[in-house]
C-alpha cells in the first residue's frame, strides 16, 4: 500500500499501463526491476500533486454567495455554490485533462464564473468582524503566555475553520497591546458570522472578556499612553497612529490583487497544531535542553546553552541542502514553535517558510533551528553546526557575523 507520507520513494505493485498520476501523484520517474515473472517491481520517484483552490463571491438579494472553485490531486475539479455562511448548497465534480496544469484549468473556470457576477469584492463592499480579547498583561510573545492555548483552541482555531468552510470570512491581520489583543476578518453576511462567533464563545469551557465587533472598519481602541508624556507628544502620537491605522485599512484597495489568481493547498504537509499535555511537555523539555522559551535567542541574547552558529539570511540553495539533511536525520514528528501562534506539527518543505520569530526542532531535541524577527538563522546540534560550517567552509567570514 501507499500513502501519502511525503517520502519521496516508494516500493509498489504497479500496472505498467498507468500513465500520469498515481493515487494523488505525478509520476516523474520509474526503474523496472524484472525478478521470476510473473512479479515486476516497480520503484517510483513521486512527489505529491499540489491542490489548488478558487473563492469568487456575488452579492444578490441581499446576500453574498460564493463559488469554490478546487483542483483535487485526481485530476477532479470540484466545484460548490452557496450562501456564505452556510454549507455549499450545491457541489459537482468533473475530471480534466491528465495533462492540464491545476491552475490554468481554475483560471478558465473562475473567468467563466466571472461572467455570471462572481469576483472579489473590494472592502469599500464588504464589513469587519473584530475579536476584541482584553487579557492578563504579558510582556513575551503570545505563545509562551500560560493562556495562549486556551485562547487558540476554544476560540481563534474554531473561528478560523467556521470562516474556511463556510467561506464567509477572511483574516486581515491583528495587534496587541498592553493586554488588548484584537483579530481582524473581512466578513460577508454579517449577521451569520456575528452569531458563529457568538455561538463559539459561549460554548468555549474557559472564558475571557471578549467584545465581538462588527463594522465598515475595524474596531478602535486606543494604545495607552504614560499620563507623564508632554501633551504635544501625547497629540503627535495620536496623529501618528491615526495615519497608521489608515494606511493599513486602505492597502488591500491600494495593491488589489489578481482575482483569478488560485491558492495553494497543503495535502498531507499542512501544520497540524500541538495543544494540552503534550504542547506542555514539549515546552518544558525543549527549555531544559536548549533554554528556549517562546523568546529571544542566540544571536538576540545568550541563551543557548551550547556551541551554536548563525547566519544573517541563507539562499535558497543552501535551505535547500540544510532540508535534505533534516529529512535524512529527522525523528518524527518534526515541531515548528512560532513564539506569535503555538506549536506545531510540521513538514520538512515547510522549515524555511512562514517563520517570522521562532524555532524548529524534532522529536530527538538533538538539535534546534532558531529564526529572529532581524532574518537570523541559528543552527544548534553538534552534528547540525558541523554541517553548517562545512557548507560555509568558503565563506567562513558570514558565520556569527551580526
């Protein structure tokens, strides 16, 4: 049997006869091992069919609907209608041509539906939903705090997925401060999203002092400021965050994006979040042995207990080398620590992307990879800092030089 573990070889019974995809694959590369007929072995080089995906909205009879527009690994376009909000009304699927791109068959069926109304709305048209958290004052980052978990199971995590489902809502970033912590989403139908997130709040088992808000904008609220500022700083200051807050609300019209333009999908690599006893465990563990805390590290301070190696940034090429290694050497499951979101499950093609500030590490603890919000990469791991030396053996002076 094969599953779709991400392994980039695999021993199968195969027909000679199958041509293209192979159970969610694209065959790129197969040697015939003849043994005593009749048994042929056949070991193919695969790597995963990506999905791509399509969302185009209408507004009609007061409502908005939507088309999600999905190219299965298959070779299936499925496509679903309905009210957003609520679950598809109506869903088809039709297979494509074996050889036909993923996005350029999402791109010809989106132009079509583009002829019938749909499209993406601009925010002038559509309202934000605002989570309006007031919490314990934390001087870290989100994740180390004691109630980050709470907050992202019963609460953002939910939310989130009730938004994807039912396509009736889009993140658009969030901020926080002094115990303030707000989360922003273009809405649809308004009063459909208001009572998911109402509904999912009262049944959440721990509770905060949550404001749901739903408005043209964003909802306000005022970063304090020390009463012992002078009061020209104090207006300066507001003038400032004023011209910030608008700036922000306006780039989505400022740099429209192509409507047609399809997202990725992960299949079997898509993060799987750690929470409970387990994310606990891990957090503790990964303290004791490499003193990281969901906080700064080496360069930024120094904290690390052990020889470590670090970079200002790495091409392409070389996140590429330090990736095969991981893979070779990786103990599953393999965790990504983002200090802004949590903890979580995730795949060796995602260690250098989608990091902002955090680590990366694996089962073993051998070894640790920390990314700064200054584009540092630190290497931790005795074997892991060889490897880095080694590959730099050229360039010795862009180690640890910060």
């Amino acid at each position: 049997m094969l599953k779709n573990t991400g392994t980039n070889f695999s021993l199968v019974f195969f027909d000679s006869k199958n041509q293209g995809r192979f159970g969610g694959y694209e065959i790129t590369k197969s040697v015939e091992i003849a043994l005593q007929p009749p048994i042929t072995f056949i070991i193919l080089h695969l790597f995963p069919v990506n999905t791509y995906r399509l969302i185009l909205y209408r507004h009609s009879e007061n409502r908005w609907h939507y088309v999600r527009l999905t190219a299965l690994p298959e070779g299936l376009l499925r496509t679903e209608t309905g009210c957003c909000g609520l679950a598809p009304d109506h869903m088809e699927e039709h297979s494509v041509p074996a050889d036909a791109e993923a996005q350029t068959i999402l791109r010809e069926a989106g132009a079509a539906w583009q002829e019938k109304g749909y499209g993406k709305p601009g925010t002038n048209n559509t309202e934000v939903l605002t989570l309006h958290f007031q919490m314990r004052r934390w001087s870290g980052y989100p994740a180390s705090a004691p109630w980050h978990d709470d907050l992202t199971a019963h609460y953002l995590d939910p939310i989130a997925a009730a938004f994807e489902t039912h396509c009736n809502g889009i993140a658009r970033g969030s901020e926080r401060f002094s115990g303030n912590y707000l989360y922003y989403y273009t809405i649809f139908n308004a009063d459909l999203a208001l009572e998911m997130a109402e509904n999912i709040a009262a049944a959440a088992p721990v509770k905060f002092l949550l404001d749901i808000h739903v408005g043209r904008r964003e909802k306000q609220v005022h970063i304090p400021i020390d009463p012992n500022v002078p009061e020209y700083l104090r207006s300066l200051f507001r003038v400032v965050e004023k011209s910030a807050r608008t700036i922000a609300g306006e780039l989505p019209t400022l740099f429209p994006t192509d409507p047609l333009q399809p997202e990725y999908l992960p299949n079997g690599d898509a993060r799987k979040r750690v929470q409970g006893e387990e994310a606990a465990r891990i957090r503790e563990v990964l303290k004791e042995k490499w003193n990281f805390d969901s906080s700064f590290w080496n360069p930024l301070t120094d904290a690390a207990p052990t020889q470590v190696v670090f970079l200002n940034g790495m091409p392409e090429e070389r996140t590429r080398k330090v990736t095969e290694w991981i893979s070779r050497q990786l103990r599953t499951p393999l965790y990504m620590l983002d200090c802004e979101e949590g903890l979580f499950e995730i795949h060796p093609s995602d260690i250098f992307k989608n990091i902002y500030e955090g680590a990366v590490f694996d089962a073993s603890l051998d070894w640790i990879i920390y990314f700064s919000h200054h584009h540092t990469v630190t290497f931790g791991g005795d074997w892991l800092v060889d490897a880095v030396k080694d590959l730099y053996k050229e360039e010795p002076e862009v180690l640890n030089s910060w």
